[in-house]
C-alpha cells in the first residue's frame, strides 16, 4: 500500500479545496491517521474506496471519541530584551485546546487486502449541535456504528438515513459516553464499596432509617 | 411435615399398607415435581441455563424440563443474565403475566446486585429492586450444578410451604400482591429506581 | 388471479423475550399476511457499558470483561483484546504462548460452531435434539478449559506477552483425544441433519446476500465467506502463528442459509487440520514475556486498533492510550453487532418463519452486540 503521504497528496490532487492532516501516532503500533476536514470528507472517503490502487471496500469499525477542554504545556522560545539585551529564553505557555468529539473510521480493502486507512472527523465543539458528515451512503456498516456513536456521544450525523438512538432508550436524554456524564446515584447498597463509590455510598448510609427491619425504607434515592 | 398426622401413626399404617397423606403434602409433592420455568434468558448465565436443561447435566431430573416460552404457563422464572434499565420493565412485565403460584431465581451476580457491570449506566443493580426473589445463586456465571442446587432449594422451599392457617403461603393471601408496577423510561433513569415495597437494601454499619 | 387483496399490515413485535432470538434481541417487523416487508431491529436490551467500564478499569482489569463480550469464545476475546494491546505496547509473545492461543481459540471455534449448528436447527424446528448432541460436544471442549482456566466458560485466560497458565502434558493428551474424536461428531451430525430435506428446503435460496452487498455492510466471518469473498484475517493479516498451519478457508457459492450453515461444518473441520497441525508443532517454553508488567501495565501513548478472526467475524478492539494505566478509549468492534446490518435486506420478502432461520445462521451473541 502506498505511504500515508502519498495518499494525502492523491486526496488533495482529486478533490479541490480538501485539507488533510497527518495526525501522527508514535507509538508502536504505528498507525497514523488522516484528519479530513468536514465539508471535504465525504468525497475523500468516497475516493478511497474508488479509486482503482486503493479499492478501501470494507469500512471496519467507526469509533467516537470525546476529547475534553485541554491545556498542553508547552516550552516556546521567544526573543526578550534582558537588561538591554536580546536574549532567546524558553517559557512555560499553556495552550488551551478546546474539547470536540471525533469520529474514527479504519477503512481495509478487501480486494488488495490492505489497510486500515484510518480516517478521522472532528465537530467544531461539544454542544448538542455537533455534527459530522455521514458515511453510511457509502458504507452500510456504518449505519449502526453512527447511531451508536449519536446515541452514546451526541454527534448528529448529516446524511444518515435513519439516525435514532440504538443502545439506550428515546426517552433517555444525554450521551453516556461522553467523558463529562454523570451516572444517576443508584449506588446506595454496596457490599464491598471503595474509592470513588464509598464516598457516593457514604452519603446515603446516613440517610437510612435506623435498623434493619424495625421501620420500613420510606424514601428511596 | 404433614399436619395432624402423627408420623409414628403414618410409618406404621405404611407398614400395613396403607398409605396416608395430606391434601398439602399431595399439592406440594406434585408443584415441586413439575415446576415449568420460564424460557428467558438474558445474557452468559442463560447459556448454562441451556447447558442445565441440556444432556449432561439434565435438568428433566427434575421435572423442571418444561421451558415455556409464553409466561402465562409458567412457574418459575430464571432471571439469567445482566438485567439492564432498557430490560427491567419487560422483566417486570413478564413476571406480572405469570399466574400466581410463581417463583423467581435470581441466577448470577448480576441478577443479584448487577455483578461485574454494577457501576454501568445501563444497568440496573439487582433485579429484586423490582420483583421479589425467592433463591439467589452467585456466580459468574453459576455452575449448572449450582442451578440445580437452587432448583432443588427452591423445591424445598415449595414443600414447606402451608395451605392453611397463619403461617400459609403468601400466594394465597388475598391482600398479597402479586403484580408489581412497571417502571418507566425516564430522561435519565428508571422512573422510580426501585420499589420501595419490595427492595429493602440491608443496613450496613460502617466506619 | 391478478388483483391483490389489499389489507392492513400486522406489526410485529418479536422479543426482546422470545425463544428464538438467542438472547435478548427484539425486532419490530411489518408483515404483509406471511410475508415481512419492513424490520426494523431494536438493540440495547443487554447494554452493560462494556466500553466505559473499559475505559475506567485498568488494562489488565479489562480482560475478565472482555470474556463477558461473546460468551461463548472467551478465549477468541481475550486473544483479540491481548493482541491489540500487544500491539499498542509493543509486546513479544513467546512461542508456545502462541500456539497456546492458536489452540485455545481453535477448540472455541469449534464449540462455538457446535452449538450454532444446534441453535439454528433449534430455530428450524427441530427442537431440542441437535442441540442435545451439539453441547455433548461443547461441555467436553469446556472441561478442557475448565481443568486449563478454571472456569467453564468466563475464561480469563490469555495475559499481555503471554498466556495465564501452562498446558501439561496430561492436558494435552487429553485435548487430542478430543480432537481427534470430533470428526466422528461431525460425520454423525452431516449425516443425521445436513442432507434432510426439510433442513435443505428451509436453508437454501433463504436470506441470500450478494458478495458486493457483504463487504459494503462490513459482514465478516464465515457469513462473509458464504457470499464468496475470500477474506479471512487468518491469512489476510496472519496474525499469531497462524502462517505457519496450512489451512483451507472454506467459501460458498450461494450466500443463502444453506452456505452459512455449512461454511460452519467446514470450517470445523479446518480447525480440527490447525489443532493437529499445533499439537504436532509445540514445544516446551516459557509462556509469558516477563518483560511485561503485570501490575502498574501503561503502555505508551498513542493508538492501535487490532483485531482477529473470531468465530463470528473480525473481533477487532480500539484502544487510545494516554499513557495512563487506563485506556482514555476503548471500543470494540463487534462482529454479531455490525453482521446484523442488513438483517433487514436478508428477511424482505421471506415468511416470518423465516426470519428466525436467517437470524439463527448469522451466529449472533447479545453480549457483543449490545456490549
């Protein structure tokens, strides 16, 4: 398969106007991605999975991801005038990264029998407006997994026939995934609790009637 | 076990042929040899469920072969499996069309308290926060030999169980409920999370 | 007789409680007198937050879960979860570690193909004895991991760079023998079901699926290969020593009921070839890479996405590490879930009769499905 530089290129080549970055992934398992921007990145999709050298037919697996607000310490040097003198210092700068939610396609072809191409998309932000382009017009698989991922994190998905929540509920109103979700408080019987879910059982072992059995639990949590 | 029999009386009219019982020992013998469990199963523990009713561990031993899948001929239900918030109203649902004598076996951790996936959104921390349940079994999953255990703990439990007087079985007191309400989907949790007239979570002191 | 009565459509409620759904899948299903013309499936009834318990749990901590997944193959699970954090990490798997897990997951295949053949004959009608003969086989399989893991089915097994305990020679023995029987199951049920005419007359030219249609849906496994496209990761991307058996991999033609149906009797057998093939080939040696950190395990940061051949498709998991102890993602792309897609284009036009039979072949498993 041809290096994810050349494939960058070939996209930008074929479709006017498409931004593509390489996001780089150092570890050892090697395998960077391509950052397609959201108006573009249906037609980049739709030449990978055309184009007669990749043929990438089979979209694997469409994952969400939820990144929150970051800050990134960082060292830059910048040029201070020091006593009357021009000095290159290093400083401590924050960089705040606002959060957004991601979608993370990894496309093979089952015809070269190569891939994954891992494609990503990034929303603006993390409002209930966030939203993506679909790709289920070009790859059924993805139907469910988009839903999954409008159901759990809350990305509206604009093409897809038929987005509806799939795990929880329609009732059900917030994204569970997402990193910032809080659990409704059902944890008041512990047998063995610890850490994190003693301090949320400790606050309702006090609000407990008395002793066992002598008066009936009245209020539930 | 029967009332009003002696049992010397009994061993030694059986000894001349004659054998004597009681209307509830007959009604017992004859409930406890023939419980119909419900053909439902939820998630890992159905599948020893299978393998209990299946070849080697054969549950038809028994008499409790007869999986219904309708709960309306059913007398036992095997709550195997994960019961999650999506799942609860259908297990509240299907335990209100059992007809009454019923029974349930909470089967696994997490038909008991939610299990390994207690600190799951999704998932509800123990079925007896809705219905109430006769045999729990831990595990995860139960052995089929830890099923049958229960089965035949539970058999021992419909043997003891009273037609008449003050003690009798609470199926036959008018006032006892035997449908429980159905909990709602709510915005963010079951609509209530628990009912308070079935789930009374033990008190534990601690420091 | 040309004109149609034309009536109103019975809507259909089936499950999540229901003898033949294999768990707790409901399908909404729109039926024109027999006949489905619209089904809609319903998921979520068996959610456990599998990711997000991932997500907080430590690495290792996850790997009892991932048994829980498809519950019938926890050692394909945990092979599939261990190798993407081997590749996340970097780790080295020794050699009989290796053919460890190429047995291992070999013995689940065949189980998990035993017991699918009981099921769908079950859902076909045929009520209670395939099944009866399928787990005598399965419960043997499970006492071999019974008596290696410890447990029947939840089995905990494989570790990063390693697996948990060493086969002995006993085991190994005992394995063979099994394996070296399974045929004579296999003979037995070909011939008791596979050639009945009711059998062949509910099965073929059911559910068909076209090879352009499977790979666009993302099908995978043996229902992949029913439709005729050779893609199997085995030897696609030959992962664990799988380069070193030779195998067949076993396609249809048709891509109906019937060639799903007996790409598992085929498969079967090709596992039975890999399992006498790794008996032969194992030697003494250390199992675990004790380069590798059980406690405090925090690979470096970055991502990987890694997948095998299970026994019901491409089980593949994506991990995002930051470094920490935890995953800050953790997904798992599920085969059961994303094989059902097109459910609904396999059922249109069939009975309701037949929607359990297609449903039965497809091999599902809620607790992958849902998660």
């Amino acid at each position: 398969m041809e290096s994810l530089e050349q494939i960058k290129s070939r996209i930008e080549a074929a479709i006017a106007g498409a931004s593509v970055t390489i996001v780089p992934n150092p570890g050892p398992a090697n395998q960077p991605s391509l950052l397609i921007d959201n108006e573009h990145a249906f037609a980049a999709v739709q030449f990978l999975r055309d184009d007669a050298e990749l043929r990438l037919d089979y979209c694997s697996s469409v994952t969400g991801v939820d990144w929150l607000d970051r800050t990134v310490k960082k060292t830059v040097k910048v040029k201070e005038i020091v006593d009357g003198v021009e000095k290159e210092i290093d400083r401590a700068e924050e960089e705040k990264i606002p959060g957004y939610l991601e979608a993370v396609y990894h496309l093979y072809s089952t015809v070269r029998k190569h891939g994954p191409v891992i494609v990503r998309m990034r929303t603006t932000d993390r409002l209930d407006g966030a939203h993506l382009p679909s790709m289920t017009p070009l790859y059924r698989s993805a139907e469910f997994q988009e839903r999954e991922i409008y159901d759990l994190y809350g990305v509206t998905f604009e093409g897809h026939p038929d987005l509806r929540r799939i795990l929880m509920w329609d009732e059900f109103e917030d994204h569970p995934m997402r990193k910032d979700y809080v659990q409704p408080d059902d944890f008041e019987y512990e047998p063995t609790p610890h850490d994190e879910v003693l301090e949320r059982a400790k606050e309702h072992y006090s609000e407990r009637p008395t002793i066992d059995g002598a008066e009936p639990v009245s209020t539930q949590p | 076990m029967s009332e009003g029999v002696d049992e010397g009386l009994r061993s030694e009219l059986q000894k001349q042929g004659v054998w004597v019982t009681s209307m509830q020992e007959l009604y017992n013998w004859g409930r406890k040899n023939s419980i119909w469990p419900l053909q439902f199963g939820l998630a890992c523990c159905a599948i020893e469920m299978i393998a209990t009713a299946a070849s080697r561990y054969d549950l038809a031993r028994f008499g409790g072969e007869v999986f219904r899948p309708s709960p309306r001929q059913a007398d036992l239900m095997i709550v195997a499996g994960t019961v999650t918030k999506k799942m609860a109203p259908q297990v509240v649902r299907l335990y209100n069309q059992m007809p009454d004598p019923k029974y349930v076996i909470a089967m696994g951790a997490c038909a008991i308290s939610g299990g390994p996936f207690k600190q799951g959104y999704n998932v509800l921390k123990g079925i007896d926060r809705y219905i109430p349940v006769d045999v729990y079994i831990p595990g995860c999953p139960p052995r089929p030999e830890a099923l049958l255990h229960a089965f035949m703990e539970l058999q021992r439990k419909i043997d003891e169980q009273k037609l008449t007087g003050a003690g009798k079985a609470e199926f036959l007191k008018p006032q006892q409920p035997s449908e429980f309400p159905v909990p709602a989907f709510g915005a963010h949790d079951l609509q209530p999370p628990s009912n308070p007239d079935v789930f009374r979570p033990p008190h534990l002191e601690r420091a | 007789m040309s004109a149609r009565l034309e009536g109103e459509l019975l809507e259909v409620s089936m499950g999540p409680q229901h003898p033949s759904t294999h768990g707790v899948f409901r399908m909404n299903v729109a039926l024109d007198g027999e006949i489905v013309v619209k089904l809609k499936p319903v998921f979520g009834y068996l959610h456990r937050n599998h990711e997000q318990i991932g997500e907080r749990t430590s690495y290792l901590g996850t790997m009892p879960y991932t048994d829980r997944l498809d519950y019938f193959n926890s050692m394909s699970n945990n092979w599939g979860y261990a190798l993407a954090v081997e590749k996340l990490a970097g780790v080295e798997v020794p050699e009989r570690a290796q053919y460890l897990r190429v047995i291992l997951a070999e013995l689940s295949r065949l189980q998990n193909h035993a017991s699918l053949l009981g099921f769908l004959l079950s859902d076909m009608g045929a009520w209670g004895t395939p099944l009866m003969y399928a787990f005598r086989e399965r419960e043997k399989v499970l006492d071999l991991f019974e008596s290696l893991a410890g447990s029947r089915m939840m089995c905990d097994y494989m570790r990063f760079g390693g697996c948990r305990v060493d086969a002995d020679a006993a085991w190994m023995e005992r394995a063979k023998k099994i394996v070296y029987d399974f045929p004579r199951f296999l003979d037995e049920f070909e011939e008791l079901i596979l050639e009945n005419e009711i059998v062949i007359a509910r099965t073929q030219h059911v559910g068909r699926v076209s090879a352009e249609l499977a790979i666009s849906a993302g099908i995978t496994g043996p229902m992949l290969r029913a439709s005729g496209v050779n893609y199997d990761l085995r030897k696609v991307d030959g992962y664990g020593f799988y380069p070193r058996f030779k195998f067949r991999i076993p396609l249809g033609e048709h891509g109906d009921t019937y060639d799903r149906l007996m790409m598992r009797v085929l498969e079967m057998r090709e596992s039975i070839d890999i399992l006498k093939q790794a008996f032969e080939a194992i030697t003494p040696g250390p199992i675990t890479n004790p380069k590798v950190k059980v406690r405090g395990f925090r690979p470096p940061a970055g991502e990987c996405y890694g997948r095998i051949e299970g026994p019901k498709g491409e089980l593949g998991f994506y991990l995002i590490s930051d470094g920490t102890g935890t995953p800050y993602r953790y997904h798992v792309r599920a085969p059961s879930f994303i094989n059902l897609t097109i459910l609904e284009d396999m059922c249109l036009g069939h009975t309701v009769a037949d929607v359990m039979v297609i449903l039965g072949s497809i091999d599902i498993v809620m607790g992958e499905v849902d998660r």
